[in-house]
C-alpha cells in the first residue's frame, strides 16, 4: 500500500481533452502518439504508478478498471489504447485521419488485431525474470529498476486486495483483479511459457516481414500500402519499440540481419517526429532510474560519487 494519498488533481474540472497516463506505458504511448499525429490540442496528467495513483479513490472514480490510458472530454470518459484510437477518429473528423481504408488487406487487418490481443505485461516482466532470452535491455528497464518493478509485481495482488478493503464501492472489481494477477503472476514465472510467447511473436513477426517485402516504395509508403501512416503503423510502431527497450531486437531483427525489412520499418518509425515527441525525456528517464533504484544502490552510487567529488575537491 502507498503512504502517499492522492486527490482529485484540479485538471480534471477542466474542458476539452485530457489523457491521464504514464510516460512509461506501452498503451499510452499509442494514444500520444494519435494525438500528435492528428494535432489534437490536449493536456496530459501523469498518473504516479511507482505510488500507485491508479489504485487511488479518484482514479477509480474515472476508470474502475484502475488502468491507463484514460481520456477525458469533458463529461465523457473513453478508457483503453483501443477505444481512445477509435473514438479520436469518430470525433475528429477534421484532423488528419490515421483509419485504415475500407479495403485494406485482410491480413494488415489481422496485424492489429493480433498486436492487440499479445500479453504486453507478461512479455515485459518475463523479460525481467528469464533474462538469458533478452539481450541488453534499454533505459529505464536497467537491472536496479528491474528489481524494482519484480518486487512491486509480488506484491501487487496483496496491495489490490488492501485497496478493495479501503474502497469497498470498488472492492469487487479490485478483488477481481487481485485474482487474476495472482493467476498471472503463475504464468510469469513459467520461462517455459515465455519461450512459448517468443516462439510465437517470431512466427507473427516472420509474417510481417513477408508482407513488409510485398510492399512497393518501402521508402515512402506505410502498411497499409499508401504513403498514409495508420492506426496499424501506430501498433506494430509500438511494439517493435518495446521489443527493443527490452532488448529483444537481436532475437528479432537485429543479428544476422534477420529481418531486413522490420529492421528498416522500426528505423522508419523511430525518425517519425509523432514518435520522437512521445519518447520520455532522458531527463525524467534519470529521474524515473533514481526514483525507482533500490537503496542499496543508491547508497553504492552516493559513495562512488562523493569519492569522486573529494577527489576531484583534493585535485584543485
Ligand atoms: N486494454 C487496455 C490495457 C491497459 C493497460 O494494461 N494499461 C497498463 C499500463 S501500460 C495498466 O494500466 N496497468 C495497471 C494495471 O493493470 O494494474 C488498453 O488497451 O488500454
């Protein structure tokens, strides 16, 4: 349970369009990116996970769900990656579309759909537990954070069920929830399981490249075959990112020149400026590394740099 206790931020009495989510968040990074595709004006709340501010009173309030992204218009609430990206579509008629055309290849179709349906979470805290599959995992996921992030899962099923006590009008979804990260938490530890999971994202991942070289003027033109960046594009974007944050893009695409075509698709991707503008900062990315380091290498890191200082004092 967090000591810290969180209010009603004022941002939510606000008109027009507000996204709470975190700068982490696989799922959020698809909205963000919608939006600033689409140059929707809007205003951003970074919900506090590390003190699990989704768990809080308010948060329920807007989703019971108590996950990100959550969008806001208004009196009006859309949760999840999904419905947000249709519902910017149906509703911003006027800015630049990202729907995929009526007669879009049925298998991009099925890339979506699939990408959608891939066990985002489990992939990424498995990476964390059977790290001899992953290569050299990317900021922020280092070692110390990694610590972090397994120690708050362990515990996670306990916390929900504390916050279920606490907050007995939304007691029976948290409980709910309780038991089916205690049922994931199984699966998780299972490295059988997720070189199952790997297994088939290199199956998926093959039939993209296949599709990838059918594709004519790869240099200009995005999935869906036209030089329009869709919703499609935003997912597999999404995906090929976190596999690489995670170290995975050896495994996939990187060694041997594996996949050419997805290696030269996510390079694609990373220059797009709606992508670059997502990325956290490497400012808040230090800080979310500090924030969430263990003491025990904090203490180790406050010792190598006062040596360091008084060296450096000894020196002048
Ligand atoms: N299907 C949802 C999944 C959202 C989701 O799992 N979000 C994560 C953050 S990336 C979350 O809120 N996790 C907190 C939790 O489930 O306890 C979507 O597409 O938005």
């Amino acid at each position: 349970m967090s000591d810290k206790s969180f209010k009603r931020p004022s941002i939510a009495n606000r008109d027009g369009l507000i996204l709470y989510c975190n700068q982490y968040s696989y799922f959020c990074h698809k909205v963000l990116q919608a939006l600033h595709v689409k140059g929707i004006p809007f205003e951003k709340y970074e919900i506090d996970v590390t003190n699990d501010e989704h768990f809080s009173e308010w948060f329920l309030e807007l989703n019971p769900r108590a996950e990100l992204p959550v969008l806001q218009n208004g009196l009006l609430i859309v949760p999840g990656s999904s419905r947000i990206l249709d519902y910017l579509e149906e509703n911003f008629p006027k800015s630049k579309s990202l729907r995929m055309p009526n007669d879009a290849d049925k298998q991009v179709l099925g890339f979506r759909k699939t990408i959608e349906s891939l066990p985002i979470g489990v992939l990424t805290i498995g990476s964390f537990l059977h790290p001899r599959h992953t290569g050299s995992p990317k900021f922020p996921f280092i070692l110390p954070v990694r610590q972090t992030i397994i120690a708050r899962e362990s515990t996670l099923a306990e916390r929900l069920r504390t916050y279920a006590a606490n907050y007995p009008a939304f007691g029976e979804g948290l409980s709910k929830k309780a038991d089916f990260h205690e049922r994931k938490r199984g699966i998780i530890a299972s490295e059988e399981y997720f070189c199952k999971l790997l297994d088939a994202l290199d199956e998926f991942l093959s039939n993209v490249e296949q599709y990838l070289a059918t594709i004519e003027n790869v240099e200009r033109n995005w999935l869906c075959g036209t030089d329009a960046f869709t919703i499609v594009d935003i997912c597999l974007g999404t995906l090929l990112y976190r596999l690489y944050v995670l170290g995975l893009e050896d495994r996939f695409w990187g060694a041997d020149r594996k996949r050419p075509q997805l290696e030269r698709y996510f390079a694609k991707v990373c220059q797009q400026p709606s992508f670059q503008e997502v990325l956290p900062s490497k400012v808040s990315i230090l800080r979310t590394v500090w924030i969430n380091m263990p003491p025990v290498y904090k203490a180790g890191l406050a010792a190598v740099s006062s040596v360091l200082i008084s060296s450096t004092l000894l020196k002048r």
